[in-house]
C-alpha cells in the first residue's frame, strides 16, 4: 500500500505523505480543541495568556508542516523517494503488539490485580519478542512480580491492588 | 476486593474463637490516615504525630498515606470510595478546601457527606506587607489602595481563607476588586515567598504560616476579634469602625478528623472508639508537648461546635464565590 | 562572608563524634537506588526516609535528607544513560548525549562522566553556598515572576535548538509540548482540556509523561534489535573505562563550571531545579563551536546536564538555610525535619543555629567523596544492564514503568498517560518529530504559563513596569545577546553555510 497516493490533477501529479498528514493534523486538532475548551472554561486574559498565541503558533506552524506533505511531482520523474526508512519486514506487527499488550496492561492491572497482571503482561511480551525458553518464559515474570511487589508493597509502603496476596490496597 | 472481604472474614471468624472476646471488636487490623495533601505539610505532619502517639490508645497502629492533588479534591474523593467501616479515617483542614472543592472545583460531594469529629487546630488569618513598604497602620493601606486604585497589589493563594477575606474586605469597603491588583499563587508557599520579596504589596493569609517569614515583614491587623499575643496589632473590625464597615471572620484552616458520614449511621460504637482513643490522644501530656513543640494545636471542640464553624465558613465561601471564581 | 566561630563549631560538631555520619551512607544508598530505576520517584524515597527521622537528632535528620537528595540527584542519569529512561525531569539532558553513547558501547565512559560531573557541581554548589549563603539568599528573594519568566523564555529557545532536522516540526513539538503543559486547573480554578476527568485537574503527571515519550517510544523501536548495545566486544563493564569517563569530565572545565554555576543560580528559584540540566544543555551547546556534536554522544552534553542538575540542590538550599522558605520538594522536607524538631526556619535560624548550618554544608561536601564511591559501585552494578537481552529488558522496563506510575498517585492517571505518551512519542519519532523538544515544553508549560501570568497581574497589564525590574530585563538583554551573537560574529554568508537542516 503506497503510502504517498498521488492524484492527477490539471497537468500535475501530486503526492500527498498521508500518514504524516494525518498525524500532524491529529496534534494541530488537539491543539485547536484545547484551545477553545480553555476558552470555554474562562474567557479571560488570565486564561488564555498562554495558550492563545501558543495554540495561534500551532496553527501556522500546521499550515506549513501540512504543506510539506504535499509534493508536486515532477513528470518524468521516477518515484520519488520514501519519506521515511520503511519498517523492516515484521516490525510493523511486533510494535503494534507491543502497544496493544502495554494498553491492555495498564486497564487490566487495577482491575484483576497487579500480580496476575504483571505477570501474564511480561510472559505475553516474551512470546511476541521471540523468547522460547521454557525457563526464562517462566522464571523472569515469576522472579519480577516476586521482587517488585514484594519491594511496593512493603519497603516503600504503596499499596497495590493484588488479586493472590493479602494487602490493605483499595 | 470481595474476594479478599472472604478472606478477612474467614480469618477474622477462625481467630475469633482464640482470641479473647474484646480484642475482636473494632479495630481489628491498622487504620489508615489519609491526607490529600502532600508530604511535609500541616496536615501531614499532624497526622504524623497522631501515628507515633495514638496507637496506645487506639489498639492499632496507625499509617499515614498522602494523595495530595487539586487542593484536596483527589484525596478527599478517593476517601470517600473507601469503604466507611472506620479503617480509613481523613486529617485534614476540612476548610477552607472542602467548600471550595464543592462551590469552584465542583466535587461530587456534599458537607452531608462527611462527619467532622473536631476541629482541633484553627488558625486565624493576618494582613502583612513587606517591611520595605511604607504602610504602618490598616488604615494608612486602605486609604493608599483608595487613594491609587489598581496600583496596588495583594498575592493571593487561590482559595483560600485569605483569598475569600480579600474579596469580603475590598467588598465591604465598596471597592471593586478591579481596586487592587490580583496576583494567583499556586499554594500558600510562594505566595509568602513572594511576599518575603516584596513582589507584592500586601497579603491576607495564615498566620501560622507567616511565622516563617516573620523578619521579612510587618503585620498590620488580625481577623479576629480580638487581639493576640503574638502579634500586636488591632482586629480588622477595629480598623474599620473608622469606614462604618466590617467584615465577617472566617476561620482559617479548621484541622480535622474526618470520616463518611455512612461510617457513624451505621458503626455508632466504632466511631465512639475512635473518639474515646482520640480525645485520650488529646489529654495525653506528652502529646500536647509534641503539638506545642511543633507549634501546633490540640483543641478540643467537639463535633456540634465544629460542624457549625465548617457550615460558616462554607456560607462565607458562597457568598462570595462569585468574586472569585473564574 | 564565612562565620569563622560557626565553622569551627561545625568542625567539632562533626569532628567530634561519629554519631553525624552514620545516616550519610545509608542516605546516599536510598537516594541511588530508588532513583536508579527507572519509574520510581522521589516520593517513594521520601516513603522510606521519613519515618526514620523521628529516631535522628537535628543535625543527623538534615544530614541524612542531603545525603538521599544527593544520591537522587545521581541516580537518576543511570537509566537515563543506559536506558533512555530519565529517572525524573532533572535527568532529561542528561539523556541527549548519554544513551547515544550507550548506544555507541561507550556507557562505561558515559556513566563515568556522569558521575564526576554530579559530584563537582555539588562541591562546587556548596562551596558557593559556604561563602555565599546569605548574599545569595537576598538575593534569591528578590528574584519574583518577571523573573522566573525570563528564564523560562530561555528555556523556551531551547526548544528551537532540539528542533532536529526539521525547523517546523520541531517547533510544532515544542508548541504541542507546552500547551500539553498547561492541561489541568488553571491559578484561577478554571480546568482546561480536562475532559472532565478529576486525575487530569493536576495537569499531565510529568514523569509518566516524559517515561512514555522517551522510554516507550526508543523501546518499541529497539523490539527488533537484540542489545541495547549492538557490537557485542563492547558490551561489557569495565572500571578502568568508568575512570576513564570520570577522568575525562576534567578535561572539559569550561563546560563544567559554566554547568556548576548555571545550575546553582537557576537552582533558587522556585521551579528552577527541574530545569537547570536542560538549560545549561542548551547553553554548552551554544557556546561550542560544533554545535552539531551533541546529540550524538558528545561528552560535553553529559558534563553539563550533570553539573547544573547535581548543583541547582546548592540553590535551593541557600534559600531554605539562610531564608527558612522552601522552594521546592526537596527543601519542603527538609523544613519536616525541622518541624519534627521543632525548629523554625526563618532567618533567626541562620543566626540562631548557624553552627548546624556550616555542619550541614560540610557534611555534603564530604558527601561528595562517599557519593563517589558508592556511585562508583553502582554503576559497576547497573552497567550489567546492557548485557541483558532487550526482549527481557523491554517488557520489565515498561511493566516498571507502569508499576511506579501507579504507585506515584495511586491512581491511573500515571499508567494511562505512559501508555498514551509511549504512544504519541513513537509516532513522533516515525515523523521525525524531536521528542526532546515536546518534553521541553511539557516541563516549561506550567512554569511559564505561570510567571507569564504573575508578571501580568502584577504590572496590571502596564508594559512599563518591566523597566521597574533591572534584573529581569538583564536576562532579558543576556538572553537576546546570546541568541544574537553567533549571527553578528560569524558574519552572513558563512551563516548559511551552517544552516544545515530544512525548513519543514
């Protein structure tokens, strides 16, 4: 899937760096959202003394980043080159992974406990990074979610949820 | 956590038949103190106190916790999702921060939602200025903020009792707050920094908090109604018979124990445990030397009385919130 | 200057009984350890150290919280360097220079210099304070808003030095980093960008923040590699390389004492700690004459961010000794100490106690030698890190992560921000977006939003009243000097030659 689609519009073929497109406009509407919600919250100097010309800023500096995305291309021209270095071939699935399981972490820990949690999180993450002994799949979460919150729970007294250990969390 | 409600109930119904009948009554494991301040504060360190010297009378120890967070809004609203069987109890200056987390921060809960157990150490609120600045008398400042309006400026700790008080006075003087200039601080801290270094020109504040800067500056009245020892200035009401005005007094920084209101409807007993070991804690001559050492108070006011000072300072608060709200 | 009868009484107190000494081991060892892993905070050091202090006499409790800050202050450039995890804000400069080395095998060299340069900022931040101590008190508290407000704008320009290859977008980082900055309850109770959510009117938790953009982002990308260091002949610990750093920070004194004397003066201010690294960073790149070496593993990037991190503790500390007003964290601990031996700061403690003052500056800067000791045992220990397989290193480092940020509030706001930062922080890496300069801004938003504020309620929106504050607008004029300078030296047409980097 080409990630620079290009039209052909007039004469002119254009390319358009959509990912970057998207991203760079997702941070801009974040900006233009913050800003009127603090405007929302307090329309006053005292408010906005910040994030007005900062939001204001975000703005232009949008309009120019945008418009980088979008080349003319030359014609006869080959292919111009890739914005970025393409991910190596099976990255994309590992990273993705990798943010779906620290996602589904960070809800899950709370709620079935951090002990449970911690566990199956770092097991998961072995098996998507490659790790097939049997020993370390079983030894690193075991010794870590042994060690950490032993060390939470009673040295630096800040308690943790936990579903098989005895603790006055909430 | 219904699991480990089993578990301590299984534990608690084994242990029952070997141990003597009144160590099975309340409490049974550690309580916990939570302070939605941070470390090092007031709060904190009374809590502090109370953990070295009421696990004698209390039968348990005692742990502190701190969640401080949007002037005790994260704390308090964590408090009241924690079950009310007595085991986590609250220290805190119950005022001015829960109105204000109810009437500006908007919190979800009310003053019923609380039980106040006494109001131990208040403090009072005092005008300073800067030593550097000219004003010797209240009445040389007001005529100074009359005389020059929007000249003059107060740092604020947004909030406040002494924020509120600035308001009432500029309000019952007929001065608009547009008459002086408004600094927000973001905690009573850098306010009085600031005001040690003659940032701004005066301020309202705590006055256990201005024994801190005391060499930087010169009280000028107390809101009170009366005068004090330790300062030797009139009470504001004095100062302004002369402008055929006056202002109410609000407490400042009522310390108190605190517990849902669910935990005395349904555990009358538990609570009057805690009571009984408190107001022991209180009498304890040992402690009152801690409190006295840490220039701290040891009152003891009782429920009715606090929650009638609680209730005054909430009006005070919203009569004028609008003055200070956004 | 120096009460010589104070000193010689601090001489005795210290030299007379081995009672003082006792905590500075202990205190230096928490301080290292909580700090060295990554996800923890002060706050949890605190946890352990407080309820000790009851059991201390004064001296020995002011004693043990320096010998734990001085700890802390080192401690967190270990995973900065070898994880590009910055154990809080302080670490954030220390990171720019220092994981490229890691990365490059030169971490021994990395966390040597580290070290030496922490220890002398805070030797020379207390000699400083030896002398100085009320002078520089004084003079701290008339330094107020209009102030703090230039030396943000400094910090500010740092944003467009970290903009990276791309101009635009590195200025849009930095912008986005400051606007996330001022999330959460205004001064004046009104809560922005919220949505609502009462963990979020504390703004953004910071160190969940600046964990996930850095750490998060750099681990996703080395999922694919297996080491942190790739070329496995350099994949060792070795003392002599780590004296080898250690020697090296000296060879650069320059860059060293402009640090030290950065970081002591940012340090008095309120707020000024968390940021002094990151402005002497930006200061020791601008004066060197090949800027384009940090960023790359230059050593001079680490000796700065270390020497203005370990001695803008001097700072604050002055204010707090000869003032009694805390500026910070640190000293608002410290006055607990106090407190809990029902001592009063204020000025009277200066004279009053002024024996106990001078013991205190002594001990740290005895500390120094034991710092660099334990620190030096440390690193030897932590260095093994590198020799670990990143498909374990990884998920323990994240699982940490969340860990601590839970544990920080108690609540989610720490992990849910991790996780969307990691998030946020690998696209912007993919897009060739310089996280460095989002996390600048994040740190500056509040602070700046702040002073800028302050400055306005006070001049009452009178321009003119800036004129009325000399030492403000001499940052003022300093800073636009500095920005200026290169320009005017160097002359145009060779100007262009070194504007290497595009526009967008």
């Amino acid at each position: 899937m080409p990630s620079r689609p290009q039209l052909t519009i007039g004469g002119r073929t254009i390319a358009v760096d959509l990912p970057h497109l998207a991203f760079v406009t997702a941070i801009a509407a974040w900006c233009a959202w913050f800003c009127q919600d603090a405007w929302r919250a307090q329309k006053g100097v005292e408010n906005l003394i910040l994030i007005v010309p900062a939001s204001a800023m975000a703005m232009i500096l949008y309009i120019v980043v945008a418009a980088s995305c979008i080349h003319i291309v030359p014609p006869q021209d080959h292919p111009p080159a890739a914005p970025r270095r393409p991910l190596a071939p099976g990255m994309a699935s590992k990273i993705i992974g990798t943010m779906a399981l620290l996602a589904a972490y960070v809800v899950c820990a709370p709620l079935f406990g951090f002990d449970v949690a911690s566990f199956i999180y770092i097991l998961t993450m072995l098996l998507l990074l490659g790790e097939r002994r049997i020993l370390v799949l079983v030894l690193v979460p075991a010794l870590f979610c042994a060690i950490v919150i032993y060390c939470f729970n009673t040295l630096l007294a800040t308690p943790l949820p936990l579903l098989l250990f005895p603790g006055d969390a909430a | 956590m219904q699991r480990r409600q089993l578990l301590t109930a299984a534990a608690a119904l084994a242990a029952s038949h070997v141990v003597p009948a009144h160590a099975a009554s309340w409490p049974r494991r550690p309580v916990t103190i939570l302070v939605p301040f941070d470390v090092g504060g007031s709060a904190d360190r009374l809590a502090r106190g109370f953990a070295q010297y009421m696990p004698k009378y209390l039968g348990q120890p005692l742990t502190v916790v701190d969640r401080a967070g949007a002037g005790g809004l994260i704390g308090t609203t964590w408090f009241l999702q924690q079950p009310a069987d007595g085991y986590t109890v609250m220290l805190t200056p119950a005022t001015p921060f829960i109105p204000v987390n109810i009437l500006v921060t908007h919190a979800h809960y009310t003053l019923d939602s609380f039980t106040f157990v006494n109001a131990q150490w208040v403090d009072y609120t005092i005008l300073l200025v800067p030593k550097d600045r000219p004003w010797k008398t209240a009445a040389e400042l007001i005529d100074a903020i009359r005389a020059a309006p929007g000249k003059i400026s107060t740092g604020v700790d947004f909030g406040s009792v002494g924020h509120i008080t600035t308001m009432a006075l500029l309000d019952a003087l007929g001065l608009g707050p547009d008459a002086v200039r408004i600094v927000t601080f973001d905690g009573a801290g850098a306010m009085r920094t600031a005001l040690a270094g003659g940032q701004v020109d005066f301020n309202i504040g705590q006055a256990e908090g201005a024994a801190f800067i005391s060499g930087f500056v010169r009280p000028l009245a107390v809101f009170l109604d009366h005068r004090v020892p330790d300062y030797d200035v009139p009470p504001i009401n004095d100062v302004l018979k002369a402008y055929h005005v006056s202002v109410p007094l609000i407490n400042g920084s009522v310390r108190t124990f605190v517990f849902p209101a669910a935990f005395k409807a349904k555990h009358p007993d538990d609570y009057a445990t805690f009571v009984a070991a408190y107001r022991a804690t209180l009498d304890d001559p040992a402690f009152q030397k801690w409190l006295h050492d840490n220039q701290m108070a040891g009152d003891w006011v009782g429920e009715e009385r606090t929650a009638a000072i609680i209730r005054a300072n909430y009006d005070g608060l919203e009569k004028y919130k609008n003055l200070i709200k956004p | 200057m120096i009460d010589l009868h104070a000193l010689a009484a601090a001489v005795h107190l210290l030299g007379g009984s081995w009672q003082p000494w006792l905590v500075v081991l202990p205190g230096i060892l928490i301080g290292l350890a909580v700090h060295a892993v990554p996800g923890l905070t002060t706050s949890m050091a605190l946890a352990i150290c407080l309820p000790l202090i009851p059991y201390m006499d004064f001296l020995q409790a002011l004693i043990f919280m320096t010998a734990m800050y001085a700890g802390a202050l080192f401690g967190v450039a270990i995973p900065a360097i070898l994880l590009n995890v910055p154990g809080s804000a302080a670490a954030v400069g220390t990171t720019f220079d220092g994981f490229p080395m890691a990365q490059a095998g030169r971490h021994n060299e990395a966390l040597g210099l580290a070290l030496a340069a922490s220890c002398v900022g805070q030797v020379i931040a207390y000699l400083l304070l030896l002398c100085l101590a009320q002078p520089i008190a004084a003079f701290a508290i008339r330094l107020g808003p209009p102030e703090m407000l230039m030396v943000s704008l400094w910090g500010i320009t740092l944003i467009a030095r970290l903009r990276g290859r791309h101009m635009a977008r590195g200025l849009l980082a930095g912008v986005f980093g400051l606007l996330l900055g001022t999330v959460g309850l205004s001064v004046r109770g009104a809560a922005r960008g919220t949505f609502g959510f009462d963990l979020l009117l504390d703004g953004i938790p910071t160190v969940p923040a600046i964990v996930g953009l850095f750490a998060a982002a750099e681990l996703f990308n080395l999922v694919g590699r297996e080491y942190i260091v790739d070329d496995r002949t350099r994949r060792q610990v070795n003392a002599g390389r780590i004296l080898a750093g250690m020697r090296e920070t000296f060879r650069h004194p320059g860059t060293l004492l402009r640090g030290a004397l950065l970081g002591s003066g940012i340090g008095i201010l309120p707020g000024g700690h968390a940021i002094a690294n990151l402005l002497s960073y930006s200061e020791a790149r601008r004066a060197a004459k090949d800027p384009e070496r940090f960023g790359t593993g230059d050593p001079r990037g680490i000796i700065a961010a270390e020497s203005a991190n370990a001695s803008s503790e001097g700072g604050s500390m002055a204010t707090l000794l000869a003032l009694g007003i805390p500026t910070g964290g640190a000293t608002a601990v410290m006055l607990v100490a106090f407190g809990m031996h029902n001592i009063t700061g204020g000025p009277a403690f200066m004279r009053d106690h002024a024996d106990i003052v001078y013991a205190v500056i002594l001990s740290s800067l005895a500390q120094v030698v034991l710092l660099a000791a334990a620190g030096f045992g440390f690193i030897f220990i932590a260095g093994f890190v590198v020799k670990v397989r990143l498909r374990l290193l990884v998920p323990i480092v994240l699982a940490l992560a969340v860990i601590g940020s839970y544990a920080l509030a108690q609540n989610l706001a720490g992990p849910i921000t991790l996780a969307a930062f990691a998030v946020i922080g690998w696209l912007m890496q993919r897009f060739d977006y310089p996280v460095a300069a989002a996390v600048v801004g994040l740190l500056l938003g509040r602070l700046t939003e702040g002073a800028l504020l302050r400055t306005y309620q006070m001049s009452g929106g009178d321009i003119g009243f800036l004129l009325t504050r000399p030492i403000a607008l001499a940052i003022l004029l300093l800073l636009i000097g500095s920005i200026a300078l290169p320009y005017l030296r160097r002359g145009r047409p060779r100007l262009l030659e070194k504007r290497q980097g595009r526009i967008v």
